[in-house]
C-alpha cells in the first residue's frame, strides 16, 4: 500500500516529513491513515469514481 505523509512523524527507521510518499503494509497504513498522519495514494487504474450519477427510472406510473 502506498500512502502520503501529510503529518510528520519519527518511526523505528527513520523521520518521515510530510509529502512523503511510503510504501508500507496494509496493517501498517491503515494505522497511519487512522491516526491522521498519512493518505492512501490509489493509482488511476484503482480509482475510485467520486461521484457517481444518481439512478432514473425509465417510467414513471
């Protein structure tokens, strides 16, 4: 899982400053991301749509 620093914070290996891209364990990410210090980056072909256009029905009775 690749996630962005968006909080600076000091680990057991090194200091990481935010814009910091890290590739780290699904375990280790969420963690990040719970605790506000970091984002998922998701790659495009992953993405999300962010909004999604909402269902019409074809009749109305």
């Amino acid at each position: 899982m690749k996630v962005k620093v968006i909080w600076g914070f000091v680990d057991q290996a090194a200091h990481h400053r935010a814009g910091d891209v890290l590739e780290v364990s699904q375990q280790a990410g969420h963690d990040l991301i719970g605790r506000g210090l970091a984002v998922e980056l998701v790659d495009e072909a992953q993405e999300i749509p962010k909004s999604t256009k909402p269902a019409v029905p074809k009749e109305t009775k």
